[in-house]
C-alpha cells in the first residue's frame, strides 16, 4: 500500500500532549481520551501526511477520589491550575524546540493550559496570538455565573480575563487573548449568564445557525481573518461536542444539532491551509 501526501500541507515537526485532566466534569471517563486518540492511530496518520511526530507523554493529573473538590462553585480548582501550569509550561518548551504542540484531553478545561503556554511564548518575543474555539458551548461562565461550579465551563473565561483569577493568572498576565483575536465558532448550547459574559468580553461568534446559513467555507475564512488579524498566528482548541452526538458520542457534554462528519473536515482543511 502506498500513501501521498498532500501538497497543500506544509510537513512540520509535532509533539503530542496527552492531558488526562477530568477533574473539570463530573461525567467520568474523558480522562481515557488521550490513550484513545493515540490507539486510534494519531501518529501514523499525521505521518502519513508528512510530518515528523514525537510522542510527549502525558502530564501528570491528581485523581479526584484522593483530593477534596474544594469551593462547590470551582470544583477542584487548585488541582486543574495546577496541571494547566505544568502544561503550559511543556507548551512553551515544545514552542522553543521548534515543534507543534498537539494536546490531546481530557475535559476542556486542558485548553486554558494550553493557550496560555502558547500565549506566553509569543509574548516574550512582543507578539500575540489569535485564538479559535471550536465548542458547542462557550465555556466563558465563571464561579460567579456557572451553575455547576465545573470548570470545564470556565476556561474561556480565564483565557478572557474574567476568572477564576487562578486559572487567568498563569505566567501573571491576562487576558491572554485580545477579545477581537477570539473567536468562538459553532455554539449551540449557552447559558443566559454567558451571553452576556461574551458581550462583555467582546468576541466574535459564529453559531450552528451562522454555519446551516452561510456555509462552513464562509465562516471559517471569516474567523481566520479575526484571529489573524495583527497576530503571529492562531491557536485552535477544539472540543468534540461540537460534532453532532450522532458522529461523535463519546463525550462528556453532548448536544444535539452540531457539526456532520463531512462539516468537520472541510472546517480543519480550511485552518490547514
């Protein structure tokens, strides 16, 4: 049998991330997604497209049967800064190695970790970064706001600046985002407190209506130019729950009316480009 790779790809040197973080949800399970994704054959794949994979291991995450979840609206808070803290910092060393990092979770919270590695990279070199973030939900909710004080629900919001300040204060600057780099794309599912908390942040979104109506080619060029804009390059953090439940069951927080299968791929090809 023999592969190709596609020309429009540009080969780049990977490093994959396993963050087994399911301390943010209370559905147990998400912790098994990066072993998953790696069984499935992740390296070979990418591989075939071209690049050079190195497998970076997991980062360590506390098991909740042995830790007390702490305050009821920022369950387990101090674990996930924590292990956000140590992969932001495996991020930053994966960025100086001139490698791609490639984080695999985990519940979403692992994204505040990851972005914020990636931000502080680009900010000492007096840069900054776009972010994407693909989510059937908009994960901006905080303490204050949040009705099931799960973290999951907050990494946006730390991303924003707008808390829990321990998760927003990683490398002690914030928002690691400007607002009018972030853009939110395919939500379908948001709390009435979080609308208002994506006004005041000032982010764009694009929801599954804007999608169903303009087409998944016209929405993914439109957020590109959004967190593009003024930035060394963007950073994508994509949940799966923003593919319909139908394609992809196995997460923590399914939603009817997401993305198809075919929807998913054509959105990657178009940030690939």
């Amino acid at each position: 049998m023999t592969t190709t790779t596609s020309t429009n790809i540009i080969p780049k040197k990977i490093r994959v991330i396993g963050v087994p973080l399911d301390l943010g949800q209370s559905r147990r399970g998400v912790d098994m997604g990066p072993s998953a994704v790696r069984v499935a054959g992740l390296e070979a794949r990418l591989e075939a497209l071209g690049h050079q994979v190195e497998d970076g291991g997991n980062v360590a995450v506390a098991i909740p049967e042995q830790k007390k979840e702490g305050d009821t609206h920022a369950k387990y808070l101090k674990e996930i800064t924590a292990t956000c803290t140590k992969h932001a910092e495996l991020v930053i060393k994966t960025l100086e190695a001139g490698k791609v990092p490639l984080t695999l979770g985990g519940d979403h919270s692992v994204a505040a970790g990851t972005v914020s590695g990636v931000a502080e990279f680009y900010r000492r070199q007096n840069q900054r970064v776009g972010l994407i973030w693909i989510d059937a939900h908009t994960d901006i909710n905080t303490p204050e706001t949040s009705p099931s004080g799960n973290v999951h629900g907050m990494p946006l919001a730390a991303l924003m600046g707008l808390g829990p300040s321990e998760l927003s204060n990683i490398f002690e600057f914030s928002p690691k985002v400007k607002p009018e780099n972030c853009v939110l794309v395919g939500v379908r599912d948001i709390d009435a407190i979080e609308k208002e908390n994506v006004r005041r942040a000032g982010i764009g979104v694009f929801t599954m209506r804007d999608i169903d109506e303009r087409g998944m080619r016209t929405v993914m060029e439109e957020a590109l130019r959004m967190a593009g804009r003024g930035t060394a390059g963007y950073h994508i953090s994509l949940d799966m729950d923003w593919i319909d439940p139908e394609d992809a069951p196995g997460v923590g927080t399914p939603v009817r009316g997401g993305a198809t299968y075919r929807e998913a791929h054509l959105e990657l090809a178009d940030e690939m480009r």
